[in-house]
C-alpha cells in the first residue's frame, strides 16, 4: 500500500526525527561549510573553509562538513551545518568532540565544548567555478 520512501518518512515522524529526515533527503545545495575558530591558548581566530565531505585540520581538531545549507536571501539569514568533530593527539585514540547541527544565528545552541578551541558556522557558499581562458572576460549573456 505504501511506498517503501512513505513507510521510512512515517518511522521517522514516530521516532521523532521527521525535522532530520526531511533534511537528510534533501541534496544540500551548497558545497562548502565557512566556519570560524578560535584558539583560546593564542587567541586567534581563523577562517575555515570545510569543502562538504573532506576533512579539515584546525589545530588538534580534524573537522568533516557533512551538509551545510542557508536559508534564501528574502528571508530571516541562517545558515545551518551538520559537523563531525574530532580530537587526533599523537600516540593517543581519536576520540569524537562533536557532531550534530550547527546554527550561524544560535551558536551557543549547538556548540562544541572544548577546552582549546572553538569552532561555529558562519556561511554557507559554493565552490568557485572554474572559468575557462576563452570565456574569460566575456560579457553575461
């Protein structure tokens, strides 16, 4: 009677992950998670940015953006990713930090807690298109 993609987003809303299932389906339409870190041994802060999938070393962090996404320009700005966090120290396990949603307008919703460093969302964007030489400097059509 029911499809077998109805019978998974039913168990979902029973289990009470409807919100995350309807995420998980969509394709996420940005290729790039843009994150800031903070040092809080030097205080520096640095610009992150975490390509969808590969791994991003911030210090003794190693950081995977598995989707990022953000809301259109008419409406209210947020930018939403969902992180894997770990800690990798030499001759010790890795050992997971964090992992879940992050907001870019709630930071403190969701935020990793770490003794060394912080990291939280701040945009959402696409890698750049390669332009090729004989298109370069065209007018838009």
């Amino acid at each position: 009677m029911w499809s077998d993609g109805y019978r998974k987003l039913f168990a979902a809303a029973l289990t009470g992950g409807l919100t995350l299932a309807a995420v998980a389906v969509q394709a996420a339409p940005y290729d790039v998670a843009v994150l800031q870190g903070l040092d809080k041994v030097t205080a520096r802060v640095s610009t992150i940015e975490v390509p969808l999938g590969d791994v991003v070393r911030f210090g003794t962090l190693e950081i995977i953006a598995r989707t990022c996404d953000k809301r259109p320009p008419e409406e209210t700005p947020e930018s939403v990713a969902f992180l894997d966090i770990w800690e990798v120290r030499r001759g010790e396990p890795t050992v997971s930090v964090f992992r879940g949603w992050m907001f870019a307008s709630s930071p403190a919703l969701s935020a990793l807690e770490h003794a060394v460093y912080d990291v939280w969302v701040l945009d959402c964007r696409n890698k750049p298109s390669s332009v090729s030489p004989s298109t370069k400097g065209s007018a838009p059509e």
